[in-house]
C-alpha cells in the first residue's frame, strides 16, 4: 500500500508542478492579446505570428493542465450524488469511472491523434497563415501531452480509491485525500 501511495503522490506532484509552470501562460496571453490589440487599434499595425501566438498559448495551456485540474478536481462534475456521497462511494465511483470512461477516452485520443501529431513533427508543419507563425507541429504534440497527463492523475485518482477501499488513505498526504463538503464548509454563527 505503501508502494501505491507513494506512486499517487508521485503522479500528483508531476500534475501539480506542471499544471503550476504551464498556468503562468494566461497572463502571457492576456498581454500578448493585448498587445495585438493595442496595436491594430492604435497604430493600424497588425502581425499574423502575434495572432497565432495568443491562440496557441492558449492551446498549450489547456491542454497542458488538464490533468492538473483533474488533480484539483476542477473539472465540471454531474455531483448530484456524488457531493454528498460518503468517501468510500467516492471512491467506488471514482474507481469505475476512471476505467469506464477516462482512461478509454484518453486512449481514443492517443490512438487517433498519433498519426495527426506525427504526420506534423514530421512535416516541421507551421501556420497556415502567412506570416504566421512556426511550429505548429509543437502545439500538436500537446495533443499527446494532455491525453498521458490526464491518464496519468486518472490511474493516480483510482490508485487513491484503491486506498481507500482499502482503509489506507492516510498514507497519502491530507492535500490527496477525499474532503467532505461539510468540513470545508464555515459554520453559521448561532
């Protein structure tokens, strides 16, 4: 068990730093979009490589922190039942619903993007648009890049559930751990 906790908090730590480096992007594309703005707006100036980056960053950003934000579990959640579930039904679903449903589609991601992602590094594809910008095959690769890392926290998230079921999950750090709302909740003041 120890063995499988230390590979949660392993996963969860890559996730964590990545999603931490690749979230600096937003204010990167907010003054790269500003800029492009001003400007155009401004100055009548317009530069096609500065379009494509904002559009970009915003590209590599989202996909580079998908699983960082399953890490977080901030992805949009049908929590009904779930929210006010007990840890160990948390778990259970977690469990099957990384199986069922997260794993198979990263799989399906990899599987039909290999060939799209490939076929670009290969090409040394670039913008479409001239005067764009180069590299084009880098942002694609990000393709591949989301689909492991989102696998990776899905495998950390049913190792953790393991964990649980398990009555072991307080060998994970208490940032790794099931919450329940009513604790993260302040008291009203009687």
């Amino acid at each position: 068990m120890r063995a499988i906790a230390s590979l949660v908090r392993a996963i969860s730590g890559l996730n964590a730093f990545i999603g931490n480096v690749f979230s600096w992007l937003s204010l990167a594309i907010v003054l790269v979009c500003f800029t492009v703005v001003v400007q155009r707006y401004v100055f009548s100036v317009s530069f096609v490589w500065m379009q494509d980056l904002y559009i970009w960053l915003n590209g590599a950003m989202f996909t580079a922190v998908a699983g960082f934000a399953l890490l977080r579990n901030d992805h949009v959640r049908v929590d009904i039942f779930y929210r006010p579930a007990s840890t160990r039904r948390k778990a259970l679903v977690d469990l099957i619903g990384v199986f069922l449903f997260l794993l198979p589609f990263c799989w399906i991601v990899v599987y039909y993007g290999w060939s799209f992602v490939s076929r670009s590094w290969r090409l040394g594809e670039a913008s479409a648009n001239v005067g764009g910008m180069p590299g084009l095959f880098i942002l694609k690769g990000f393709i591949l890049a989301f689909a492991v890392l989102l696998a990776l926290q899905g495998i950390a998230m049913a190792l953790r559930s393991i964990l649980v079921l398990n009555d072991a999950e307080d060998l994970l750090p208490p940032k790794l751990r099931y919450t329940n709302d009513e604790e993260e909740q302040p008291e009203a003041s009687v």
